[in-house]
C-alpha cells in the first residue's frame, strides 16, 4: 500500500497489485469508512429527502439521508444518529434494503441501505460543512422524480425502486 494523499475522509493508495489472470497494475484506490442510508417513510405516504449541496458537483443533489459509520458504532447506531442529526427523525423500525459496494472500479466504499419508519420530526442538526434542507414529498412524487431524472443520487434511487418493489408499490 502506498498512501499518496490522506484527507479529512478519504485515503488515496496508488500501488502495484497482481490480478488474478498474472498480470501486474497499478491501481489507484480511494480507501473510504462503510456507510448507511436510509429511505425514511413518514405518515406512511410520505418519504424524507434532503436537498443538500455537494461542492464535489458545485450543485444541490435531492438524496436519502446518509453518511459513514464511526469508530466502533454499530450501523444500526449510526442510521439512528445520521436521522436524527440530518433531519430530526426519531425512528420506530428500520428494514436493511441493500448492501454492497458503490463504486468497486475505484472505490472501498460499502453501504448499509435501510428503509425506516419516522415516527417523530424534530429540529435537524446538520454538522457545520452540510448544507442541506429537509424535503417531504409524496411516495408516488418520488418515484416520478427517479423515472424523471429529478433524483440524480444513485443511492437514493436504488432505495426508492427497492422500496417500491418490496411493497408491490404501483405507479
């Protein structure tokens, strides 16, 4: 492993590896912590998104709540607290939709995805670098949304069409 640039969340490793099939690569790697997010249904109809911008693509992005797992927390801790600080949610269940890898051509990334039951909407309490609105829509608006292209998240799209498949969900 050869660590060419450490940041405030991701590590980049550019080092020669050996594939399977005998030949050698350099491979660069963005070394990034295991995540979650969550689709949260409210009011049984409704779905939590959050419009936040994202400076990567210097534009607003309409996703699911979402963020890393911390040092020895559980995902299930940290679905709990990312809810509560993204967008105030308290929260009486949660259903894993997916999980797996976002981006393996380049990435270390692996993500717990859930659908969870809000039970209560309190005051969000995003960190300091988030910049972000809490948007309930209806279910049915946001499944338009992802036929439309509206929802650009791929994360928040797969949530969204899992959900809907599991709960026979016509539109």
């Amino acid at each position: 492993m050869v660590i060419v640039y450490s940041g405030r969340r991701i590590t980049l490793d550019v080092s020669k590896v050996m594939l399977p099939n005998g030949r050698e690569m350099n491979v660069e790697k963005i070394l990034f912590p295991r995540a979650i997010a969550a689709l949260p249904i409210y009011e049984d109809t409704k779905v939590i998104l959050l419009r936040q911008f994202r400076p990567a693509v210097n534009d607003y992005v309409l996703e699911i709540p979402a963020g890393v797992i911390e040092g020895n927390e559980s995902p299930e801790q940290a679905l709990v607290r990312e809810l509560n600080e993204e967008i105030g949610a308290e929260i009486d269940y949660f259903e894993k939709l997916f999980e797996g890898f976002t981006s393996p051509g380049y990435s270390t990334e692996y993500i717990l995805i859930y659908h969870t039951n809000v039970r209560k909407l309190g005051k969000p309490r995003p960190e300091p670098h988030e910049v972000i609105d809490r948007v309930v829509i209806d279910f049915r608006d946001a499944v338009n949304m992802v036929i439309n292209g509206s929802i650009r998240d791929a994360k928040t799209a797969l949530a969204i069409t899992l959900y809907m498949l599991k709960r026979g969900i016509k539109v």
